[in-house]
C-alpha cells in the first residue's frame, strides 16, 4: 500500500467497515473482459483474520457463467464518510474507509451452508429474525462464498 499511515490491520475496526458498508462490487473476468457488478454481501471474518465474503444470485445470468469459468476475482467495498472540499480543486478529499483484496469464488452447496450464507446476508443488512427460509426458497437461490487471499483495509480521516 502506498500510504501505510492509512493502513487498517485492526480486526475490529475492518469489521465494523465490513457491517457498515453495504455493497461490494464483485469484479470478474469474462474471457479477455471484465466484468464487475454491484452487490450486497454477508461476511465473515474470523479471529485470525481469514475473510469470506456471501452473496446471493439468481441461478444463471452473465455472473454464474463466468464464475463457472473462472472463479478468480476481486472485491471492494467501502464506506463513504464525509466529502471535504477547499477553494481549490485539488483541496477535495472524502473521508472513507475500505476493504479490497482478491481470492477465489466458490458455490454453497447444502442447506445447512446455504442457510447460514442467507444468515450473514441478512445480518448484515439489519434483518432481525435470520433463519426463516422455506426449502423452496433456499433451493431458488444461488449463493456464492468468495475466500480471500489477502486483502487490505484502508482508511481517510
């Protein structure tokens, strides 16, 4: 990272940038061309520091396809804070913080797993009552679970 004065390595603080972001943009290779799309996402992190990131998708469309293909991707996420602007153009900054990093994407197979990547979507997002899903709506859903490689958090202001 090339300013390391704004490097987040605290597990915390990147958990509370993960629960207060709320969508990720998934970028994807399709052959020789990108691709990237907007989604919510679920997380997990745990005390070591290994980070999963879930997200749901119907089951075909451009996405599965490539993720068939190729499962490598990136992923970033953050939080916008506070635009900060001066007299001049180059005075403007933003106060955000971020997560990016790479890995691999995986398909949740099962209805224990898939249940549980539905959960951490839903957590994130507030749901109060996770865990109430019918097996039609569990079987309807495709679910994607992206492990990080490595990853970095960043922080302005």
């Amino acid at each position: 990272m090339r300013r390391a004065e704004r490097q987040i390595t605290d597990l915390d603080a990147i958990r509370a940038i993960l629960s207060e972001a709320r969508n990720c943009t998934l970028s994807l290779i399709d052959r020789e061309e990108p691709y990237g799309v907007v989604l919510s996402y679920g997380y997990r992190l745990d005390p070591c520091g290994r980070l999963s990131l879930y997200f749901h998708s119907a089951p075909e469309g451009r996405k599965i396809d490539i993720v068939r293909q190729n499962p490598r991707a990136a992923f970033s996420l953050f939080y916008f804070d506070t635009l900060i602007t001066g007299p001049m153009s180059c005075d403007y900054t933003a106060h955000y913080r971020s997560v990016a990093g790479v890995g691999q994407v995986h398909f949740v197979e099962g209805d224990g797993p898939r249940a549980e990547a539905l959960d951490l979507l839903m957590q994130n997002h507030g749901a109060p009552t996770p865990g109430n899903y019918t097996p039609g709506m569990l079987k309807r859903v495709t679910l994607l679970r992206l492990d990080a490689e490595h990853y970095t958090a960043k922080q302005n202001g």
